[in-house]
C-alpha cells in the first residue's frame, strides 16, 4: 500500500511511503477489535477492596449483657454491623479484574486498529521536527492540517522533544512512542499521525 508522505501542516512531503499490507492492510473484525478493546480496560481496573463483615473482624464473641432484664437491647457480641468496630453489613467483596487474552490476538487486534486508520484517518509525515517548538505555532500547523478534534502522534524509539513539548498543552493532541501503540488510543482518535520511524518500528514489531 502506497500513502503520500505528508507535512505536519498537512501539505505534501517528501515522496511516498509503502506500507505492508501484512499490518496496514488487513479487512478489521468488529469482533477482534471489541475483545482487544475490553481486556485493555479491563486490565487498567484496581483491584476493588474488601471490607471486613461480621465474621471477619477480630472482637470478642462473648455475649456481653443478659438476656433480660437489663433494659436494652438482645445482643450477642460486639461483631455486629451496630457496633464502633463491628464488621461492615453487606460489605464490598474483592473483585479482580485480570482478564487473559492470546498474544496472538491482541497482536492481530493492533493490527487491525492500524488497517482501519489506514482506511479513514492515517497521516504519515517525515519527522516531528518543528523550527519553533511553541505551542501556538504548532497549534496552528495542526489547525491548518485539519486532523480532526483528537489526533494520536507517534514517533520512533523516542517522541521528539521539541514536538511533544509543543503539543502537551494542546487539546486533543496525544503523543506516544511506537512501543506504546495500543488498539484503545488508536481507535479513539479521528486520526493517527505516525512518522517514518514509527511505521518501522511497527512493522518491525510484526515482522521480527
């Protein structure tokens, strides 16, 4: 697949890039994309903590009153939920939220992201490199590109510096290293900018 290389400001670059279309040029399941997504969330969960209830907590379970005539009320320890210190009555139960997905899926599901950007929404650029690394002026590159309200950045080994400096005040703009590719943020953004080194480290990712 061959996709025109692009400038940050959306005018054309330098040449073309041909993409594999072992990664970029699969048919996306709804399916895939779907598992992939939910174990991804599910994944990012705490472990919910539990409460003590009234067999758990450490007291005495010696009735502590008679059972009449003491004018008030019939208990039988000081465990219960009605009790300073007593355990919680239907309390939180510890929930673990680690759902388990085949590598080979979750490679497939990445993907699939990428093939469906490649459909609608991907954007390649040479580099991130920006003359003047302020907020304003790439700002207003991004404005005159037209990308859409949430764009994903990708770059290399390392985002570049100047650029991600420049960006991280802006809204809707997210930057990440091509290490840091998940099928979440891919899908959730109008388009996904990646640059030369990104498109290599992804396919290389696959490939090796």
């Amino acid at each position: 697949m061959k996709v025109q290389v692009l400038n940050i400001d959306g005018s054309a670059g330098n040449g073309d890039i041909e993409l594999s279309d072992d990664v970029f040029g699969l048919e996306p399941r709804a399916d895939i994309l779907h598992r992939v997504v939910t174990w991804q969330l599910e994944n990012r969960r705490g472990i919910a903590r539990a409460t003590r209830e009234r067999s758990e907590v450490a007291r005495t379970g010696k009735k502590f009153g008679r059972q009449k005539g003491g004018g008030t009320a019939r208990h039988g320890d000081r465990a219960a939920p009605v009790f300073i210190g007593g355990g919680k009555a239907h309390g939180a139960r510890r929930r673990e939220f680690n759902v388990s997905l085949n590598k080979k899926i979750r490679a497939l599901g990445l993907k699939m992201a990428l093939s469906a950007k490649a459909q609608n929404g991907l954007v390649i650029v040479d580099s991130l490199d920006v003359a003047d690394a302020k907020t304003k002026a790439l700002a207003g590159q991004l404005a005159k590109a037209n990308f859409g309200k949430k764009v994903l950045v990708m770059d290399g080994e390392q985002v570049n510096e100047g650029f991600a400096l420049a960006a991280r005040n802006i809204i809707g703009v997210n930057v990440l290293p091509a290490v840091g590719a998940n099928v979440y943020d891919i899908l959730k953004h109008d388009t996904l900018v990646l640059t030369r080194a990104a498109v290599e480290k992804l396919e290389a990712r696959f490939n090796g």
